[in-house]
C-alpha cells in the first residue's frame, strides 16, 4: 500500500476499538459503522483479495463518511510531514554555506594545510564510518525520524513510529544533498574567486617541516592527482614565515582541492542521496504496515490468509443421537453442517468423523521393512487436521474412542442428559434456547485460547442475541401498550353502565376478542423474531389464566359462574385448535378471560369511565397484571427456552421490584384511550429490566459456570 493509503488505514484504526469491551471507539465512527465497511470491502473485492487489498479499500469506503462526521480527521489526512521541497531548500542552504565558507580563512590566500576544506573532509569521513558501522549509542536516526511527534496527539506518534524508516530515509536524502552541495559550494568559491582574484598558496607549520608535510599532502592528494593529472607541487619553496606573504601561484593547489573535495564528498554524497531517495520511494509506495496484529487478524477472514475461515467441530456421537444446536437439528450427521455464520465470513462448523471402525486390510511385511507409513497413521493425520475440536456425546462412564487421545485435539463432552457435572456439557438443554449455545461458545473460546475466529463468532452470537433481545422487547411492550389502552365504548343510559345483561356480554365480548387477536397477532410476529428453528412458543399455562379479565364496575352482581367458565374455556380452546397452535397462546388466554369475567359476574367485569363523553370498559389493574405476567412467561418459555417452573419462579423474582412501575403505568393511561404508543414507550424500561433480571438468574444458574466445562 501507499503512503496515503496506509495514513487512512492507521486513522481508521484509531477510531475503532479491538472489540467493543475495550471503549476506544470514535463518537463519530460506531461498531455498526466499523461492520458496514467490512461488508462493504469483501463485498467489492471478493472472496481471494490479499489482506493488503482488503484495509485499503476498506479505509477507502470509509473515509467519505468519517470525514463527512470528523473533520479533524479530514485535517488529519491533508497534514504532510515531508514535501519534495525540502531537498532543494537543503541543496541552496548548503551552496551558500559552502560559498560563505572560503571568506573564513585569509584573503586571496589558499592554506595547504586549510582548516575550511580538511575539516569538511575529515567531517564527512566520520559520516561514512558511522554509517558503515554500528552506532546505536548515537540514535541519530531515532531522533530524526521522531522529531516531528515531538507534542503531537497520540494518533500522529503512532504514525510516526510506524513511520520511522519513511522518515528516516528521508531525513537521510535531506542531509545528503545538503553535504554535498556543501561542497560543491565550496569547490565553486575557490573557483569563482579565482577567476577574478589572485590566489596565492602558501603554508605555515609549528610542528611540521616541509618533508613531512610534502608527505602528508603526497597522500591526501593522491586521488585528486590521478584524476585531474596534476601532480602535488614541491611544498618547500611554498613555507611562508611569521609575517611573510605567500607568493606561489594557488592554481594547481585550487584543482587538487576541488578535485578532493567532490571525490571526497560530492560525489559519495549525491550517491547516498540517491540511494536514500530510492528508499523513501520504495517505502512510501509499498509501506510496510504490519498486518498480523490481534485487530487487523479481527477484521475479516482475509486477513488471515493462511487461517480457514471456519471452525470445524468434529461430531462424535452415537447414530441415534438426536440434538437442538444453535437452533439447528443434529442427527447422524453425514455432511457438514454450518451452525454459525458470523457477519463478517467466519463460521462454526460441524463435521461427520470418518468411520474409522471399518478395518484395514494388514500391511505387507516389506512396507514395514521399508518404513512405509502406515494408511491408518494417514487416516488419523487427516482428522487431525480437519478440525479444530472434538465434541463428543457420552455418558461420564463411557469409554473414550482410543482415536481421541492420537489426534491430540481438544475434546468437549457433552452428556447425553438434561444436566450434567463439570467439566461436561448437558446435551439436551443444548436445545433449550440461546442460554446454553453461550455456554457452549466459552468452553469453545476456551480450549481454543488464541484463536481469532472464537472471539468474532462469540461477538457476532451476542450481538445478534442482543438485536433479538431489543427487538422482543419492543414488540412486547407495543403490545402490552395495545391491551392497555384497549377501550370498548358504551350508550350512555344515565346513572347506570348499560341497561342490560345483553350489552354488558357484548362489551365484554369485544374487549376479550380484541385481546385474543392481539396476542395472536403480538405471537406471529414474535416467532418471527426468535426464528421458526427455535423451540415452539408454548401456550401459557390455564393455571395462570384465572387472574385475567377481572374488572370493576358499578351495577351489581349478576351472571352465572360455571357457564361463564366454561364457555370461555370452550371459546379459547376452539380458537387455538382451529389456529393450529400458531396463536401462541393467546386463544386459550382470551378464552380464560372471557371465562374468568363470566365467572366473577358481569357487573365485576366492567368497568365505566365517565369524563365528558360517553362510557366505556377497559381492562382494570389486575387483569393487566396477570397479561404481564402471562406474557413474559410465553417468552421465556417458549422462546429463550427456559423450562417452565425455573421461568415462574425467575420471573416472579424479577417483577416484584418493578409491580409498582407497571400499576403507576396502570393507573395514569388516559380514561379515552388513543395512549398505546405512550404507554408502550414507557412500559420497554421496566419490560427489558424483567427480562434482564430473569435471564441473568438463568444465566448464573445454567450458564455461567465456575469449574472447567471442558476436557
């Protein structure tokens, strides 16, 4: 990838969290956001992209809209550590030093011995050894690839250490072009003053005679000599006394000079210029961004190109073995099935063992003599390396296939039981819902420890639990909302409710019929959210039905007990068995109304609101009550697959705290009516908290285990 394409990577990066857990998330780019884009690139790339590939055009789908929501990340993207201008400032900077230089020593004067030109020389030679030779105590690079992350946020310094050998390479051609042009420069003042001034060569010496210096001078000139062709001049006529003034003419000594200097320097340098410009090149389009990091390896199976996409369990189980997982039917598994499917490619699938029980003939002597390997070691070779785990049902006395402990995978027992003892797993309340697929999800993710796939299937499992869970939510507290605030108008017929047992009957009747195709029509939608391949919602028991449809009034008591009661009975038994039990229960619940409310007599059943229009009947306290509690009941039962008793006793711990919440609720709906969707907004806090409350004491009863699930 680019440099560009890398910064947009890194950016994008910094606003998403490893995993939601870890609150590193951008306000402004969310995990629905940081899905949206995965979805978005494997979709446009296709199954065979390279990881490199992949972030990139992630990255590229995503920031339109992360710019659009942040502009300090569109800041961010548009701000540049490095421009190519920067070369050709230092390539000035550094002619003009080297101009400047030559006005340091005397005037129209060439010192052989000269401090200005040995010096850059001698500068530039430690240079080539520090390069050449280990120097980490200098940490010269470090600090001038880190420079720019000096009070930076902390995106920009993990940039920059990301960065460091694109900054590196190019601090080095910075520094490069500026020793060279150095130089140069300074070559071109020696020339240039020349042209129109006198030079003269001369030098002065303590410690040296003019033997030694003729030497000396033989040897640093040496290169120059051999490729100007001028040869070092006699240096003994050229000694100058204290006071005395130079007199031989500086032309050859100006060559030999500017010949060292751009063998010496120049030339080195312009080579290590562009050797460290075709480093920041190759760098800056081909970045090396590290991709085998936990949050990389978390986006999307295609970045892990050596790691399948599935999970395959291996199902060991006797042929007669029949299991519920993850809402899908296990039998005598004869093909692969896939259980999970996360959102983003990763899967969790179950596969058939190959029958080993069928017997090979024996190997021929000479195999053995010859160390042939044996077919049934290839056989156990490729069952070792088609799974990842062993799920094997058997009883806790049951002896172990011996292939078990030879292929050295991870084995998960699962007993062929409604309970079991650490570490198994029972196997029929596998088929109890949502509740024990996690249970099974831990002791995945704990055997294989380490594995990238678990953590993204378990993060995919509860979000798409929690989906469900809000979406149920909803639905029960719009509908509960509904029964509320269900009205049946009545004649006015002065002081008294109606005038007749006939129209009390009616207006019962409407209230019951409009109730029994409410929880018909709430228990269609909710099988549809808990999906047709989950348990069956059950139909709530009668014994909690006795408390529905009781209501206040005032006329008096009339009515017949034992015909009320049965004829509702009747009434919501026909309406469940002509449904075909799709009503989820809400026929024998109306039908128990009805019955409850003939039961108790028709002048309790109603009850009639007078506020400046005319009468009707609603359902009092009571009776909503009794609903709620039905309701959540069928929820827990018949959808997250609790079983019936625990559910009771789960649910009546979990509503006590909030009974109060629901009959204040109760109690102020409007005496008109029109005020479902108010109350179906207030009634999803106190709805989700039950339900909260009761599945998390579910949770810590059949879910969450202390000991080792696992073997």
């Amino acid at each position: 990838m680019t440099e560009d394409e890398a910064r947009a990577v890194v950016l994008l990066q910094s606003c998403e969290p490893f995993r939601e857990e870890d609150g590193r998330a951008s306000p402004h780019w969310r995990a629905e956001d940081r899905l949206w884009a995965t979805q978005q690139a494997a979709a446009t790339l296709g199954e065979r992209a390279s990881p490199e590939r992949f972030v990139v055009t992630r990255a590229a789908l995503a920031m339109p809209r992360l710019k659009e929501r942040d502009r300090r990340a569109a800041r961010w993207l548009a701000r540049r550590g490095w421009h190519p201008a920067w070369v050709l400032l230092a390539l000035v900077f550094g002619a003009a030093a080297g101009l400047a230089v030559d006005q340091l020593g005397p005037p129209q004067r060439v010192n052989l011995l000269a401090p200005a030109v040995w010096t850059v020389v001698a500068w530039n030679l430690v240079v080539y050894a520090a390069l050449l030779l280990p120097l980490p105590s200098l940490g010269l690079r470090r600090w001038l690839a880190g420079w720019g992350a000096r009070g930076a946020d902390s995106l920009t310094v993990a940039w920059f250490k990301l960065a460091e050998p694109l900054a590196t390479a190019r601090a080095a051609l910075v520094l490069h072009a500026a020793a060279a042009a150095l130089a140069l420069g300074l070559v071109a003042g020696l020339y240039l003053r020349g042209l129109v001034l006198d030079y003269r060569a001369g030098w002065q010496s303590t410690f040296l005679d003019a033997a030694q210096v003729q030497a000396l001078l033989g040897t640093l000139l040496a290169p120059a000599a051999a490729v100007t062709g001028v040869a070092v001049p006699d240096v003994a006529p050229l000694r100058v006394g204290p006071g005395a003034a130079a007199s031989a003419s500086a032309a050859p000594w100006i060559h030999l000079y500017g010949a060292t200097l751009v063998l010496a320097v120049a030339v080195p340098r312009l080579l290590l210029a562009l050797a460290a410009a075709l480093r920041a090149r190759r760098l800056a389009t081909h970045f090396p961004l590290p991709l085998d990091t936990p949050y990389f390896e978390s986006l999307h199976p295609l970045m892990r190109p050596g790691l399948p996409r599935a999970v395959r369990l291996l199902w060991c189980a006797p042929p007669d073995t029949a299991a519920v997982l993850f809402g899908q039917a296990v039998g005598a598994l004869a093909a692969p099935l896939t259980l999970l499917r996360g959102d983003e490619g990763d899967e969790l699938q179950l596969d058939p063992p190959p029958d080993l029980a069928v017997a090979l003939p024996p190997r021929p002597a000479w195999q053995r003599w010859l160390g042939l390997p044996d077919p049934a070691d290839e056989r156990l070779d490729r069952l070792r390396a088609q799974c990842d785990a062993v799920l094997l049902v058997a009883a806790p006395e049951a002896p172990r296939p011996p292939w078990l402990a030879t292929i050295g995978k991870p084995v998960i027992v699962l007993e062929p039981a409604a309970t079991a003892t650490a570490p198994a797993l029972p196997l029929l309340a596998l088929a109890d819902g949502w509740l024990p697929d996690g249970r099974l999800l831990r002791a995945l993710e704990r055997v294989l420890d380490g594995d990238p796939r678990l953590p993204r299937l378990a993060d995919h499992w509860r979000r798409r639990q929690q989906q469900r869970f809000d979406a149920v939510v909803a639905e029960l507290a719009a509908s509960l909302g509904r029964i509320a605030g269900a009205r049946v108008p009545l004649a006015d017929s002065g002081w008294r409710v109606w005038r007749s047992d006939a129209e009390a009957d009616a207006a019962r009747q409407a209230l019951a019929t409009a109730l029994e195709a409410e929880l018909r029509d709430s228990g269609e939608r909710l099988r549809g959210l808990f999906g047709a391949a989950e348990a069956t919602l059950a139909a709530p028991p009668s014994t909690g039905l006795r408390r529905v449809g009781i209501v206040e009034g005032r006329a008096a008591l009339t009515g017949g007990v034992g015909g009320g009661l049965l004829s509702g009975a009747l009434l919501g038994l026909k309406a469940d068995l002509l449904s075909g039990g799709l009503t989820m229960g809400g026929g024998m619940l109306a039908g128990a109304v009805l019955g409850a409310v003939g039961g108790a007599g028709v002048a309790r059943g109603l009850n009639v609101v007078r506020d400046g229009g005319p009468p009707c009947v609603t359902w009092d306290r009571d009776a909503l009550a009794a609903t709620t509690d039905v309701v959540l009941l069928r929820c827990l039962v018949g959808g997250w697959g609790l079983p019936e008793a625990a559910a009771r006793e789960r649910l009546a711990a979990a509503l006590a705290p909030q009974r109060r919440t629901f009959d204040a609720l109760w109690a102020r709906r409007a005496p008109r009516g029109g005020d479902a969707e108010m109350l179906a907004a207030a009634l999803q806090g106190p709805v989700a908290t039950v339900l909260k409350d009761a599945l998390a004491v579910a949770g810590g009863a059949s879910v969450a285990d202390p000991d080792n699930q696992v073997s």
